[in-house]
C-alpha cells in the first residue's frame, strides 16, 4: 500500500464553456460536493492545464487526471483508466484547446517533480461547441468516474467520507449499474484486455 503520507492531487481538466470538454472540472465538482478527503488529498479544478500549474504539482507524490479524451473508439460515455504512456500509445488526445498530457508532465520533471500519474478520461464526441451543458451521456458518465478516482484515492491509501448523501447515493447507483455487479469499480473498468476500453454506463441513452 502507498504510504498514507504521501501527497495526492486530483485535477479536473477541460474547459465547462465547451459542451463535454468541461466533464472532468463536473467530476471534480461532485467530488467536492459530496466528500470530505484525507488531509493529504488535493481536489483542483485545472481548467485547461496551462504550464502555470507546475508549481502546485512538482513536490506531489501522486497525480490523477480527470479529463474528457477523444479518438479512442469507444462509445461515448465510457470511462477508462489509462497510463500517460497508454493514452501515447493508444493515440488518445485532449481537446485542441490545452496543453498537451505528456508536455505537462515532462515540464513537471523539468522542475524537479515526478508525481506518479493516472489518467481518469471519459470518451465524448465533441467538445468545440461553446455549450455549458453535458450532453446526456457524458453527464451519465460523471457518477461513474467519480466512483473510480475514490477506488484510486482507496488505492493510495486516502480516505474520502461521504459528505452528501445525495451525490454519495447516485454515485453508488451508478457504479452498481455499470460494473453489473462486479466486486468493484476497478474490476470492471479493467476488465478489458486492451487498458484503453471499458465499459460504457448503463445509464447513458443509447445510440
């Protein structure tokens, strides 16, 4: 197990004014709505992740990464645990309007950081209409990945307490829908042999 000691930033990147792109700035938004976090936990709205973050992220042990990806072939609405290396790999691109994954994290190592990093990503379909709602199946999807940065968080040794029992519940109702009883959230996201597919929500509307 990690050392409970050890510092945890979780950054929801994207930008709310642009439809999807603005899913991971939601799931950090529910995270702090309905949970109390660990005095080593750090929940931050990145907007559109310029190099400015550095300073925050350069002396943190850990990294998880909400953001909306697109390019990976999945159905809209999925949620995926990917490696920085995968998201390379697998092709898989931020929206056009923020800094690219991998600059980041090579300029955080420029200053002297190595925040051992995990990307929470929703697929959408578009985020370059400036609309500040979701559409239906992303916003299904937030639940979904807030369930799978607290498995990450239990993970690392973090705690996180239920603060709403609202947001608590249909974060609950969701994960059961989606992992389709499965003992946890990361046994289905996992559950896939290639690490850039998962499951799709049961709750998004279908196609």
């Amino acid at each position: 197990m990690t050392d409970p000691a050890d510092s945890i930033v979780v950054l929801g990147v994207g930008n709310p004014l642009m439809h999807d792109d603005g899913v991971g700035p939601r799931v950090v938004e529910t995270l702090l709505e309905g949970y109390d976090f660990s005095d080593n936990v750090e929940i931050l709205d990145a907007g559109t992740m310029s190099f400015a973050i550095l300073n925050v992220l350069a002396d943190k042990d850990h990294l998880i990464i909400v953001d909306a990806l697109r390019g990976t072939e999945n159905p809209v609405g999925s949620v995926m645990r990917l490696a920085p290396e995968q998201v390379a790999h697998n092709r898989v691109r931020p929206t056009p309007d923020r800094r690219g994954l991998l600059d980041v994290l090579e300029a955080i190592q420029l200053v002297g950081g190595s925040p051992a990093t995990t990307v929470v990503a929703i697929q959408v379909d578009t985020a370059d209409d400036m609309v500040l709602e979701l559409s239906p199946k992303v916003e299904a999807s937030v639940p979904i990945a807030v369930a799978l940065v607290l498995d990450e968080l239990e993970r690392l040794g973090a705690q996180a307490l239920p603060r709403s029992p609202e947001v608590h519940t249909r974060v609950l109702r969701a994960t059961a829908a989606y992992t389709r009883n499965s003992r946890s959230i990361r046994s289905a996201i996992d559950s896939a042999s290639n690490p850039a597919i998962a499951n799709r929500s049961d709750d998004a509307p279908e196609d």
